[in-house]
C-alpha cells in the first residue's frame, strides 16, 4: 500500500506533499465523518514501512525504538483559505532529505 492509496482508503484527497528533514507538510481535503487520528496513523505506518524496504540501513539505525515517526503530529485547519496560498506554503518547504 502506498500512501495515494492510504489516503483513497480514508475517502480523502491528497493536494500537495513536502516538508523539511525531519517533518512533513502534506495537504488533504478530509471529509468530516473521517477521524484525522485514523489518518495520520496510517499514513505514518505505511510511509514508514516503505522507508524501511527503500533503506533497510533505517532499521538498523532505529532499531531500539523500532519506529521511524514520534507519535505526535499537529494539524491545521484551513477552511476557507485558497487552495493557491495553501500550495504556495508548503512548496516553500525543504523537501524531506
């Protein structure tokens, strides 16, 4: 499973994607009746699992804690706000190293 898919599994719609070394900015129109919790632990588990087989050396290096992502996350919403503004923000980011 690759994270389109995960976002297609919750019913939402991934916008823009980018971040900096050790976070993430993705954007996604989420529908109401879809728990953002439920979302970003998926989205975590499948993007570490895929780390994991592009980078085995990962694993080695996390294996103590034997996970890639904190179990913290912050979430904004931004109803209201232009899609543009949005995408020119997170495009401003550092890709993730």
């Amino acid at each position: 499973m690759n994270t389109t898919r995960a976002c297609a599994d919750f019913e939402t719609e991934p916008r823009e994607f980018n971040g900096e070394a050790h976070h993430v900015h993705p954007l996604v129109n989420l529908p109401p009746k879809i728990a953002l919790s439920k979302l970003v632990n998926s989205l975590k588990g499948v993007s570490s699992r895929r780390m994991r087989q592009e980078s085995p050396e990962l694993a080695a290096h996390y294996y103590r804690a034997a996970k890639l992502w904190s179990g913290s996350y912050l979430a904004g919403s931004v109803g209201g706000a232009p899609i543009s503004a949005l995408r020119q923000h997170i495009e401003q980011q550092n890709r993730p190293v």
